[in-house]
C-alpha cells in the first residue's frame, strides 16, 4: 500500500468520523484533535474506523502516533510494511 | 390517535409509513400526526401485522380514534369491531396511549424542531416552502400559513436560499432556544456540587484497556453514565419527568449524552436502560450514538425518552459545569474535566486524578438532601470500578 493511498483512507475515515470538517484544509503537521474538535468518542471511532478499513492492529501505546495527518500516514505505511513482511 | 399532549383534543393523520397486509415490530415508525404544535412519528408498541387501516391521510379525528388494527401473526383476522370497542381495545385514549401506538413526549417534539399549524403545513407543500426557513411568529415560536405566505414571498424574489446545513442550524437554534428558555422559566433549579477521586478509576481503566485490544477499549465517559444510572436506581427521584403538575417516575433508565455539534448548538439523544448495560456495551452505544449524531440520523426514540441527562463538557477543559435541565426531565449531571488536584486522605496530602461533578435538579420534584445523597452514590461507585 502506497503513502497515498493510506492518506486517502485516513481522510475517508476522518470524514465519516467527522462529516461537517473541511478536510482539504488540515494541516499535516498540525494534532487532528485540536484542529478537527474531535473529542476522545470521536477519535476512538477514528481508530476503529482505520482497523475496519487497513485491517491494522494498532496497540494502545501507539495511538499518540496517529496526532497529526502526517504521523498517521508515515506509522501506518510502516505498520502495513511490517504486516506485509509477516505474511 | 394517540395524546401527545395534555391539551390535544384531535390530530391530523399526516402519513401512513405502513399498508394493509405489513409486519409491523415494536419500536416501527409507523405513520406521522400532525398536531397544531409540531409532526410527530408515531411508533408501534407491539409486533404484528397491519390488518387495515381505519384513518385516512388528511383526515383530523378525535384522540382516542382507532387508527388501525394489528392482528398478531397466525391470527386470523378479526373482524372490526365497531369504533367505541375498538378504541378500548386497541388504542386507549389519552392519557394511556400505550397498547398499541404510543407516541414520543414533549422534547423530542422539541427536537424534531418545528412548531406548525397542520393549515401552514399544507400551504408549504403547496407553495414549496421550505419550512425550516421560515420564521414563526405564532404562539411560543409556531408556524402560521401568514408565515410561510410571508416566506414564499421572499422566496420569490432572486434571493439566493440558505444552503441546507444553515436552515437546520437555525432550527436546532431555534429548539435550544425554546427548551432551554422553557426550563429556566419553570423549572426552579437547585445546584450541588462535589469532587470526585478518579484515581482507583482511572488505574483500573488503564490497567483493562491494556488487555484489549484497541476497538474494544474503553474511556471513562461509559464509567460515568453507568455510574450515573447507578445512582438513579437508589435516588429515584433524579430519574423521570415533571409532567401536569406532578412528577413522574420514568419507566427505565435512559441516559441523554449531550453531544455538542461542531458546527454549533447540541443534542442529547439516550441511550437506553444504562442500569441494565455493561460497559462494553455502553461503549458500543456510545461510539454508534456519537457517530450518528455527527451524521444527523438519530432515531425519535432517542430524541423522545432520555429520563436523565449527563453532560461532560471536561474534553473542552471546563472544570465545573453548572448545567439546565432539559425538560421535562427533572436533573442533568454535569462532569467537568479530570485533573490532578492535591488531595488530603489519611492524613496524607497527595496528588489525584480529580473530577467535578454537579447536579441541577428540579426543587418541584427533590431537595437538596436527596441530590446530595445521588451525588454521593456516584462519587461512591465510581471507588469500586471493577464492580461497574
């Protein structure tokens, strides 16, 4: 899976997590949190919205990993390397 | 034709959403009624299968009018029975709406936003009013036909119309509005409030979630509304309705969670018979119930029957909330945010994971006495989470 297209799902799942956000206008580096006003519900069905979606286990200590758009993309194309691998 | 509302007198028949011949189960949508006051969604309160249907659209009859009959399945049908005997049989008259249809109470009337009068309701179909749009200046807020001529009128003219996510914006506005004017106005509420020590919640929280997997994790917010249905148990008063006068003990548990809308103003749709939940469904619940709400698909029986409301503003930071209750409920609990406070036990001063929870109850219904003792269940339970 390419870093585009896991940005694509991130966005998806951001989306339905969060239907009225400007997506277009996130800033990569920025916490998605603080710049989306998603509250702890929301981010949870954001995690499990991304399980659902790259079949990726993402274990509690990891979820700081998932703050901004950009930390999102680069931990989970590296998850999914890892998950290629063991296959 | 059910009651909904102590001065209806008769109902119009706006819409079947089911025929003759349909299985209908308990909890189905099964047609909408027009009150001078708003559209109401009718559920059915039993499984069956429609027999015939006895009302037709357009028609206004008396409350207490059979609308149609539902036989169970395997039955044979019945031959129909003439209206007085029905009426007994099949729907009782108000105030018991509840053998066959009964019908959600004043806040999801509320909700649903809109107060028309059946006459401008027909006016607006027939002049393709957007009743959102339009701004009432009958009673209490209501829609009158002058309103929506008044509407089609400026509609008329080259005025570029207010894209739908501000025309529902300013009718859920309009309903917050309403409610909560409605609440400081009758309700003489009462204020407590008392700090709550999260440290054994917030170890057993962590040291649980580290044995689940991600999708299965849990946030405190469900240790607090089961805590708070707990407490509604032993103090009964909390829990219900002010409804002619005097209060009503609700019939279950239903917990309102007040989600606040990005895009401005707020709902609190329930999620029911919390006392009887576990955790792990309560955050299904709560994780369904959140999504939905952003996406604007709640149920009317989610919008209708919360018995008790709680409110966590404590994501945004606040430490005390000091809430009003939505009527006509009786109490609202309010947590504020979690924080490390300094916190003298056993003679020995340490640092705790602190949180504020108040209650506003309704003095028609409780004293302080009682709201104390319900603030202090939840305080209590929340010492023994693995017992949640």
């Amino acid at each position: 899976m390419t870093a585009e297209q896991i940005r694509e799902t991130v966005l998806r799942v951001l989306g339905s997590v969060a239907p009225e956000a400007e997506l277009q206008s996130i800033d990569p580096r920025l916490s998605l949190r603080d710049q989306l006003d998603i509250d702890s519900v929301d981010f949870l069905n954001f995690v499990i919205g991304i399980h659902a979606e790259l079949g990726i286990d993402i274990p509690e200590v990891d979820l700081p990993k998932l703050a901004t758009l950009e930390s999102c993309v680069s931990y989970l194309l590296s998850k999914s390397e890892v998950e290629r691998v063991k296959r | 034709m059910p009651s909904l509302g102590a001065d209806m007198e008769a109902g119009t028949l706006a819409e079947w959403r089911v025929r003759p011949g349909d299985g209908v189960k308990r909890g189905d949508i099964v047609a909408v009624v027009d009150t001078e006051k708003a559209a109401i969604e009718v559920e059915i309160f039993e499984d069956g299968i429609v027999q015939a249907i006895l009302v037709r659209e357009g028609e206004k009859v008396p409350v207490g009018t059979v609308l149609a009959m539902i036989r169970n399945e395997g039955q044979p049908e019945q031959p129909i029975p003439p209206q007085e005997v029905k009426a007994e049989k099949v729907a009782p008259s108000a105030p018991r709406p509840t053998a066959a249809a009964r019908v959600p109470q004043a806040p999801m009337a509320a909700l649903r936003g809109l107060r028309v009068s059946p006459l401008a309701r027909r006016r607006a179909e027939e002049l393709g009013v957007q009743l959102t749009a339009v701004t009432g200046t009958g009673e209490g807020g209501a829609i009158t036909k002058e309103d929506v001529d008044r509407a089609a009128a400026t509609a008329a003219r080259p005025v570029q119309a207010a894209p739908p996510a501000e025309e529902r914006q300013a009718g859920l506005r309009r309903v917050i509005a309403a409610a909560m004017a409605r609440s400081k106005r009758e309700i003489p509420h009462y204020y407590l409030g008392t700090d709550i020590d999260m440290s054994q919640a917030m170890a057993w929280l962590a040291a649980e979630n580290l044995k689940r997997p991600v999708t299965e994790r849990l946030l405190y917010s469900a240790l607090l509304l089961r805590t708070v249905a707990l407490a509604a148990r032993e103090v009964q008063e909390m829990n219900g309705f002010w409804v002619d006068g005097s209060f009503k003990p609700g019939p279950a548990i239903h917990v309102g969670v007040a989600i606040s809308l990005r895009q401005g103003g707020l709902v609190a749709p329930a999620i029911h018979d919390v006392d009887k939940k576990s955790l792990d469904e309560l955050m299904r619940d709560m994780l369904d119930l959140v999504k939905r709400a952003r996406a604007g698909v709640l149920r009317s029986s989610e919008l209708s029957d919360p018995t008790i409301t709680v409110t966590s503003l404590g994501e945004q930071g606040v430490q005390t909330v000091f809430g009003v209750i939505y009527p006509p409920q009786v109490a609202l609990v309010g947590f504020g945010r979690i924080t490390e406070r300094p916190w003298a036990a056993a003679g020995v001063v340490g640092a705790r994971p602190v949180i504020s929870a108040s209650l506003s109850a309704d003095h028609r219904v409780s004293d302080g006495h009682r709201g104390g003792l319900f603030l202090a269940a939840i305080g209590r339970l929340l010492q023994e989470p693995e017992k949640l």
